[in-house]
C-alpha cells in the first residue's frame, strides 16, 4: 500500500515563535500559523476561512525561526503531519500538527530589526544563514538527529 504524508502550507505567523530545549539541549520552537482561504457559498459571495495550524520546527533552524520571525511574517512551511496524544489529569488530550522539514521566509523582514538600511537591503538580498553571527560558546548545542539514517539504496526502490 502507497502512503503519502506531504504538508505544503503558506501563511502568516499569528505570534512570535516560541523556543524551548528539550532536555537533552535540542531546541524545538513552536510557530502558530493562519492560512487564509477564499471561496464562493451557495449565493455566489465571496466567503474567506481562516485555519490555524501549529508548526514544531527543530534543530538549528528553530533557533534560526526564532532569531528572525516575528508576528505577521509570511512564511512557507514543508513538513509532514503528525499526531501526539498525552495525559492530563486522567484524560487523555490529543493535537495534530505540522513538522516542518524546511521553513522558508516570504516577504521582506520588519525594518525595526535592523540597526541600519545597509543592513536591511544586505539581509533582503541574501539567506538569512549567512548574516546570522556565530553563537557564544555556552549557547552551542549539538544537533541531535530526529530521522533515521536515510537508506542508500531507497531510491532502488523507486518505481520510476
């Protein structure tokens, strides 16, 4: 049986990202993003829907999510869908969410982050990794590896 669990999503993030460490030292940030959607009813008016969905973003890029998204921003997440469920005062709570693989940002960053306008064109003209500054040392952490191996030969497997 073929299975697919792809989640393309574009949408403006509701609040600043919020980032914690697991206590291993891996850092997680949480994004609440709203996707707007307009469609026509039945009378021909034009409706817009809004859904709200969690994104979980790990690693170096949810320190990167944190240090440069800010309420409003327009981003495009890729990611897969994922379920948790857990224990709260003996009921059992459920969420689904997104897990990002890769966030790209949309649009220009807001201005009162930068110190100057050189600085501003410099960060709109280029990947936000590289005008990032290096962390201190007691700020560095080692990644840890949420997905398996990838297998060397997947792609024997590949029908086409």
């Amino acid at each position: 049986m073929v299975s697919l669990n792809r989640i393309l999503l574009i949408g403006n993030l509701t609040k600043d990202p919020e980032l914690r460490y697991t206590p291993s030292g891996t850092p997680v940030a949480n994004l609440r993003l709203a996707v707007n959607s307009t469609f026509k009813d039945q009378a021909g008016q034009r409706k817009e829907e809004t859904c709200f969905v969690t994104i979980v973003v790990w690693s170096r890029q949810a320190e990167i999510c944190q240090q440069y998204l800010k309420k409003g921003r327009s981003v495009f997440i890729e990611g897969r869908l994922i379920s948790r469920s857990w224990e709260v005062e003996g009921k059992t709570r459920s969420t689904m969410e997104v897990r990002a693989d890769r966030v790209q940002f949309l649009g220009p960053p807001a201005p009162a982050r930068f110190a100057s306008q050189s600085e501003a064109a410099g960060a709109q003209a280029g990947s936000p990794l590289a005008e990032q500054p290096a962390p201190a040392e007691a700020d560095r952490v080692e990644p840890e590896s949420h997905e398996p191996a990838p297998d060397e030969n997947a792609e024997a497997d590949v029908p086409f």
